[in-house]
C-alpha cells in the first residue's frame, strides 16, 4: 500500500523545535519551520543551525499556502494549543502533535513517563540512575533539558528511556502510552496556560490516558487529587506516601522508607545513607524505587544507586560559604508550591530572592511558610508588586525590592549575617528576566562566587 505523503509544520525554533526537524529529515519527510516571532534573523538562525539550512522556513506570519499544504503540525512545549492558528489548522483537519508525541513514534524500545508539579526533574534524573545500574541502553530526556527527538533515531528496542513530561507537553500527545508512569504531586501552577486547574489536573492525568493492562502508573497517595484518580485506573498502581503507613505502596516512617505488598514489609533504605535531603526528597526517591522496579530492576541496584545520587543543579543547590553566610540556588523553584520546599530545607535564618513572571499563582502559602525563618524578602520581576501586597496581608513586612538580579544579590548579603543563609528560590518562573531558570540559577551562581569575603 502506497504511504500517505505528509508535510510537517514544525511550530517554534527552540531546541525542541530545531529536534523535531533534525529527527523529520532524517526519516525524508516534508518540513516546514515556522517562529510566530517576526524579529528572528533566519539567516542567522540557518547560520547557527547548519543542519536546517535547506529546510523551508517562515518567521512571524505563516502564508495561507503553507499552511493549507500541511498535514501534521508539530508544535513545540511553548507554543499554546488554542492559539487561533492552531485552532484553524484543526478545524481543516490537520493533526496536532508535539515533540514528546512525535519522537514516541519514531523511537523504540520502553519508556518511563514523569510528570508533576515538583519534584519532576530529581525523580527523573534518579529514576535515570537506577536503571542504568541495570540497562545497557538508557536516555533521560525531555523536560530535563535533552529533547526526546534529539535520542530517538538511535534509539533500539533494548533502549530504556526516562522522560520527564511536562504538563504543555500532554497537550499534545495522542498514542504516547509509557509503560511505567508517574505523577508526583499536582498543585497550582501554569494557569496562566491552562486557564483552568481542572484543565492544568486533566493535562498531567493524561499521562495516563494511552496505558495498556500491564502497565503501571505511580501516584502519590498525599495528593488527594491523584488517590481518587488512582481508583479510576484499570491497569497496576501504586501508592507511596510521606505521612503514612500504607497497608499496599511504599512509604517513609521515622528515617526509614519501607515498601509493604503481598503481606510483607521490606526496609527499602535509611534516608541517613541519602545524599539529598527533605520530605519532598524522600517522595521522589520512593516514585523512583517503584519505577525501576516495575522495570525488573533489584532491590540491590536500585539501593547502590540511591545512596550514590547527588542533587541535581539549580535543585537547593549549594554553591558557597561567603564570610560565614550559605548560598543555596533554588532557581527551580518556579512556583510557590516548590519554593516552600526551598524554605523548609533551610535550617538557619534565610535571605529570600524571590520574584519573576508572573504564571498567575497565589502566594499566601509561601508568604505563610516563612515561619519567621526569612528575615528579609528581596522581590524582582514583574510579580514583584503583587508578592509585595501578599507579604502586607499577611503581616510581613521585611520586604524590599530591587532593580536587578545583582542588586538582590547585594542586598542580601549586605543583611545577612554569620550563620545565615542567602536562597534564590523565586516561586516564580524566569521568563522576562532570563530565558529559562537554568540560566536564572547559572548567573547567581557566578555571581556570588565572585562576593567579597
């Protein structure tokens, strides 16, 4: 039978974007590139990415000729999926995919699914760990910073791949079915995105949505939201919890994670023999022992790997000691949700950076999760005002803004003292200041290396 011609429109000029198309001339397909910014230099952009150079390409206004030619449009994470073009090319019967979709067709072999609010980019970096211990063959790739595309054309059936899934990525996927899935949490975040928190919960759910009998699907068993959802599925799950002793899942109980099933109790490891710490840590290492053992690895491997694991960067990161004062960059802490976790890993007095773009959260948890731990609150960004009137209804009032990143800097290490601590954890996303938080977390770092003592 003779294959349908298709025509791929490939929707933003981000690393997502440059490998889908990358990926889509490999397999000979029809591609079009398409950056609704209309101030990108293509001839730049072509220059720095000698491998699109002959692929057709189109900045700011897409013409009607294209887009009536495509067949599948490929859009890149960033890119909203009710944006009126995309809104057109479904109506005219053009599939909507993205880059997760897009490489789970073209890849091969198992893949292990991570999505959640928090906690996604340390579970899926030790999830990554532990299976090579037992794989050959293992990818980590996604929101971690690896796109799926980039690892797919190499990709065999012995390949194990990890991914994290972000949310705007679940948008658009429409066979995607991981044979391990997890969901560590879900707490508000992206609304500005999903418009709805129903609709942000049904995006992260879907992760789910394409499983098959034999899979498996991790849940938190604290996220209520997620223990209801879990009654729904028809294939395994799997609870874990912080804050209780399961009859059937694994949980944490006075330093020590324990998995109960089938009748029997094991001690999976003492969280004394970790490398990272908290509550939140803990929840990421029991998703990430159920994973890899729903993927055939030993309980021996899978706690060689654990007590092996470091934090990841930009993950309440220590940096340095400046005249007795701790720096800690928490620049992943892009919603109030994680940057409580940032505030409850610090045991001394903290000076706080927060602020950024504003993803239309609400920050009185974060403000009340202070404690009297923060004594001074820098603020920068565009939520800077908005935090600001939050910190005033709550009765705190040690809060000052500032201009710039470096200013923030300044003003905390000008007030902090011995035996304090300095955290970059903005309960905010980065865009408007810096590209993306990795950034964010590289130049404070850089930054307060080079402090007088």
């Amino acid at each position: 039978m003779t294959r349908v011609a298709e025509k791929y429109l490939v929707i933003g000029t981000g690393i997502s974007g440059i490998a889908a198309c990358n990926l889509l001339q490999k397999h000979q397909e029809k591609v079009v590139l398409f950056d609704g910014n209309e101030q990108l230099d293509m001839v730049a952009f072509k220059s720095k990415n000698p491998s699109l150079a002959d692929v057709e390409m189109y900045v700011g206004q897409l013409p009607e000729t294209v887009l009536k030619s495509v067949t599948t449009a490929v859009l890149s994470p960033g890119v909203p999926t009710d944006l009126p073009m995309i809104n057109d090319m479904r109506a005219r019967g053009v599939k909507i995919s993205g880059e997760i979709q897009l490489a789970y067709e073209m890849g091969a072999g198992q893949v292990v699914a991570i999505t959640g609010t928090n906690g996604k980019t340390t579970t899926t970096a030790l999830t990554g760990e532990i299976m090579r211990r037992h794989f050959a063959d293992v990818r980590v790739v996604g929101n971690i910073g690896i796109p799926y595309t980039k690892e797919a054309e190499t990709m065999t059936v012995e390949t194990v791949t990890v991914a994290e899934i972000s949310s705007f990525q679940l948008e658009t996927i429409s066979t995607f079915a991981p044979h391990v899935s997890a969901i560590l949490n879900i707490t508000p975040d992206h609304l500005n995105r999903h418009h709805t928190m129903e609709n942000y919960i049904q995006a992260k759910e879907d992760i789910t949505k394409y499983q098959g009998v034999n899979d498996v699907t991790v849940l938190n068993y604290e996220d209520q939201v997620l223990r209801e959802f879990g009654k729904t599925l028809k294939h395994k799950v799997v609870f874990f919890s912080s804050a209780q002793k399961l009859e059937n899942g694994l949980y944490y109980q006075d330093g020590h994670i324990y998995w109960n099933r089938d009748g029997q109790t094991e001690e999976i490891i003492a969280v004394d023999q970790l490398q990272i710490l908290g509550l939140h840590n803990y929840e990421n290492v029991m998703a990430a022992v159920a994973m890899a053992d729903a993927m055939g690895v030993s309980m021996d491997e899978i706690r060689e790997a654990l007590r092996a694991f470091t934090a990841v960067e930009h993950r309440i990161e220590y940096v340095c000691e400046k005249r007795g004062v701790r720096f800690y960059n928490d620049s992943k802490g892009t919603n109030p949700d994680a940057a409580i976790k940032g505030i409850q890993a610090m045991d001394r007095k903290t000076c706080l950076i927060g602020g950024g773009y504003d993803k239309e959260s609400t920050y009185d948890e974060w403000i009340e999760s202070f404690d009297g731990k923060v004594k001074l609150l820098v603020l920068i960004g565009q939520t800077r005002e908005k935090i600001a009137e939050c910190c005033k209804n709550h009765g705190f009032t040690n809060y000052v803004f500032a201009e710039t990143f470096e200013e923030a800097i300044d003003k905390c290490y000008a007030k902090a003292e011995k035996g304090d601590a300095v955290l970059l954890s903005p309960a905010c996303a980065s865009w408007g200041m810096f590209p993306n938080y990795e950034e964010r977390g590289r130049i404070f770092k850089e930054y307060v290396r080079n402090l007088p003592e």
